[in-house]
C-alpha cells in the first residue's frame, strides 16, 4: 500500500500470529470469554470512514470490521477466500476476467440487500472519485465491472493482473449501499453503511463505537458484543497508562520499543501481557538517483556495507524488528537475501573504501539523511542519527540528519531536494507484487528516479500473470538481485507487530497477521 501514517515499533513476517506469552493470547474467543465489550486503545487515527478515501491502517482496520469485502484473508493465511461471493474465478487463460457470484440472502446493516449493483456501484464510485488519499490507485488494470443479474459481478482488466483476488480481498474492496452514498463524493458525515461484522454507532475525534452487525452473514464468528476503539493520536505515554490502569484491554500500534521491552521483563502479577505476531511491515532508505551525491553508485554501495542493522535494532528498536536483506520480506513467497549476499551482514570500512574508490571518490562524502518523525514515530529521527554515526564512525563520510514535518517531507521529496531519506511500507496485500510493483518505473510511490527496464518491462508484468504465486519465485529473485546491484533502495528492518493485553483478554494472537487484518470479531474477555 501507500506510505501508511505507521508507527514502526509497534508494526503489524508472514504466517500465523503466536503468543509471545500465555494468558492473553493463547486462547480463542470459542474457550474463554462472556462476549462483552472490548475496549481497544490505537495512537493511529481514523482519517476516514469511507473507503473511498481511506488508505491509512486506522482507516482500514474500521473497514475491515465494518464493511464485506468479495473475498478475505483468514487468519494467518495469505491467501485470499470468498466472504461475500459464494466463489470467485478467473475465467481466461490470461487473467483479465474475473468472475464472482455473490452469496444468497446478504444485507447491509440497515437492512438493504446487497447485490452485484452495490458491488459496481463501490469500484465505479471509488475509480471515478479517484482521491489522492484513497486506495484508486491499486486498480490500474481494473477496465470495467459488469453485472450480468443480481448475484454476478465480472470484472473486466486491461492487462494481466494475477493478484487481482488479493486487492479486492483488502480493505480497498469494501462494499458500500449504493443508496447511501453518492456516486461522485465522499462521505463526510463519518458515518457508515456496510455489510460487514460490525456497524459504526458512533465516532469522534476520541473513539469509535462499534456493535455487532444482526443482519451480517459471511466467513466471521464474532466472540463479543462490540468494541470500542479509544484514539490516543500520537500519544504514546497516554496509552501506556490507560492499559497499565485498565482504561483500555488492549494497546495497539503506538506503543514504544522501550514500553514492549518493559513490559516484557515485569515480574507477573502487572495484570497485563505482550502478544508478539507477525508483520511484513518494511522500513527502506531510499537514494534519490539523480541527486549529485546519491545518485553516485559508490557513495550508495559505501553506505550498504557500512550499516549496521543488528545495532540498529538492538539499540534502537530493543528488539521489536529484525534486520532486512530483501525488498521482499520474510515470509513472502519470492523472498531472498539479495543484500546479505552482496553486502554481507557486517560493516566493512575496506569494502566501503573501495567502493568510493572505484567511483573515484577520495574524500569524506558529505551527505544529508533526511527524516521526519510525524509520520513513523519518533524513533525513525533516533535511527536516522544512529545511520548518521555509523557512516561517520567509518572516518568516510561527513553525515547530518534533518527532521521535517511530514507535509513538508513529501513536497521536498516529489521535488528532488533529497538525496538520502527514509520510507515505511505496510503491504496492502501478502504478495511479493506488493513489495515491487509500486517501488519501481515511471511515477513510483518512492520518488526516486529510478526505472529499470528489464524489472518494469519484463519481470513485474510476467509476475503479474502468473496465477501460481509461488512459481514467480525465479522472476522475483531476479528482480531482488537487480535492485542489490543498482541499489536506489537500501532495505533496513522488517517489523515484528505487539500488542499489549490485559489479563483475561483472548483471540489477540488472530488479530496480528501478514494480512495487516485487525479482527475485531476474535477478540473476547472475562466479565
């Protein structure tokens, strides 16, 4: 997905979640509960109720509880399956035509039926009010949508496109009541009309009130009677005292690196606990390719056998994220370790020296990273200068950080004014395309000039086609080895995703997945 508002000590490696510790996360919903309300406590915001605007992990864990999606991922799976649709298909041999029947008897929260005209009406709306802050963009190969009865959907593509199941199984396929949006502007009322688990009763700048949907049939065994989700907007000290003094059962995405690891080393008896699940949340520093510095291959290779990951992650992230190698994470089908295998794991002053050298560069290189901490989380400015340190410690480099608002951020990296800056990435889907079609060609989400013909002309196109995920392995290795040898990225970390429980809270360790998919439905707790 886009650059998500993400805080990435607190990210969402793909499989199934597991409980770091017992109590809070070892049981389901089915063997420990009363179905009461669950309280849940987020420093993300909300940015929008309606999806077509919202492209922003808040945004999408309300989507996903309160809007059907065709298809969905089940907990720990990375491969999509029929929620709304009795059964979905490619009906070519050359994936642009995808078929779905719809199943019997599905309704809105209010009661209307949901037929194949919602689900036309909600692509249509969503591509042809094309906002800049909502997830338009994943469709570029979706033509059109036609609807042959009330229960068929077709959806016709201008190109190949086999992860076309997975978009449309993410928070981007949500179905709306066409009778209650209108087809050309957002909703702005904040409230919302879907099919999903849950119905929106209210929402505000502090929290969102959600209750269980009566009229929902689909794939989801809902464990209580709502949830709450309070807003902390950034506050991090704020939702480490409400799930210390109970305020709220569950702390998710927003506390620090050093609030896990606390919590992690108190002696029992503190009456909360950390659930550790899976992430595919990545973290890059990106080379702006035309910048007179970074646009240089040595000074780039000099900086790829300088970091040091393992201190990063050791001293700055205490753990809550593991050393990246790969454009594509672990736990992605087309994962290798392109960047270990070209820059080794341990910093090499000689092989940096030699780098420069051989671009002809012999003194100190006097380099600028650029970072903003309104958009990652105010370790990213800690890591920034950590990088800083580790460059100049080589005796190589002269190296500063500079830390900018987040809108300002972005102005200056569209403009070019950057050399070297940092970019997170929360997958909209568990595919390697994800991790690769939007980084490279013509007008990529990273803003870096870089095009390589061969991965945009040849092996994102063929991957796009291949039905069979896991047989892309080869093309997508190619790709990875390519982006090691040119670096316009330098992949840093991966995420490990937490959340913090109160005792006797269950389901947590199925809310913490690669789909990115926060199930309110798993969720339960004790009277």
């Amino acid at each position: 997905m886009k650059i998500r508002n993400q805080w990435p000590v607190l990210p969402i490696v793909a499989g199934l979640a597991s409980g770091l510790l017992t109590g809070c996360g070892t049981e389901s919903g089915d063997s420990a509960g009363d179905g009461s309300n669950v309280v849940v406590g987020m420093s993300d915001d909300v940015l929008a109720t309606d999806p077509a605007s919202g492209y922003d992990p808040g945004s999408w864990l309300l989507f996903n509880n309160v809007f059907q999606s065709l298809l969905s991922f089940p907990k720990g799976a990375t491969e999509p399956q029929p929620e709304a649709a009795e059964r979905c298909a490619f009906t070519d041999t050359q994936t642009t035509v995808y078929k779905c029947t719809l199943k019997d008897g599905l309704k809105f929260s209010n009661g209307d039926e949901l037929t194949s005209e919602d689900v036309k009406f909600s692509f249509d709306r969503m591509l042809k009010i094309n906002d800049p802050d909502g997830p338009a963009i994943m469709f570029p190969t979706l033509d059109k949508v036609e609807t042959p009865d009330d229960k068929t959907v077709v959806f016709r593509l201008n190109t190949a496109d086999a992860t076309f199941p997975s978009k449309i199984a993410s928070g981007a396929g949500s179905i709306v009541d066409h009778s209650q949006y209108d087809a050309d502007k957002l909703r702005k009322d904040g409230e919302a009309v879907g099919s999903g688990p849950y119905q929106l009763d209210s929402f505000d700048d502090g929290q969102a009130v959600f209750s269980v949907n009566e009229n929902y049939k689909g794939t989801a065994k809902v464990n209580n009677t709502g949830v709450t989700l309070k807003f902390f907007d950034g506050d991090q000290t704020a939702l480490k005292q409400a799930i210390q003094n109970g305020d709220v059962d569950i702390a998710y995405r927003g506390l620090t690196a050093g609030d896990i690891a606390d919590t992690e080393k108190a002696d029992d008896g503190t009456g909360v606990e950390v659930v550790e699940g899976s992430s595919a949340e990545v973290q890059h520093l990106v080379f702006n390719m035309d910048d007179p510095v970074a646009g240089k291959l040595g000074v780039r290779k000099a900086i790829a056998h300088l970091l040091d990951r393992e201190a990063l992650i050791k001293d700055v992230y205490q753990g809550t994220a593991t050393p990246l190698y790969s454009i594509i994470p672990a736990g992605i089908a087309g994962h290798n370790t392109a960047f270990f295998d070209t820059y080794g794991a341990r910093p090499s002053k000689a092989k940096a020296q030699a780098a420069l050298r051989e671009d002809g560069i012999d003194g100190k290189v006097k380099l600028t990273l650029w970072s903003t901490p309104s958009r990652y989380g105010p370790a990213t400015d800690q890591e920034l200068n950590a990088i800083a340190g580790q460059l100049n410690a080589s005796g190589l480099f002269d190296a500063d950080v500079k830390s900018v608002s987040f809108g300002q951020y972005e102005k200056d990296i569209a403009a070019g004014k950057y050399g070297v800056y940092v970019k997170g990435w929360v997958p909209d889907y568990p595919d390697a395309d994800n991790f690769t079609a939007p980084f490279f060609g013509k007008g990529n989400v990273l803003s870096n000039n870089y095009d390589n013909g061969t991965i945009t002309g040849s092996l994102i196109p063929r991957t796009a086609a291949m039905t069979n995920r896991a047989g892309t392995d080869k093309e997508f290795g190619e790709l990875q080895d390519i982006v090691a040898d040119e670096l316009p990225v330098l992949p840093v970390w991966q995420a490990k995703q937490y959340a913090v429980a109160r005792d006797g809270v269950y389901g947590l360790e199925y809310c913490l997945d690669a789909s990115t998919v926060f199930r309110f439905w798993e969720l339960s707790k004790d009277a």
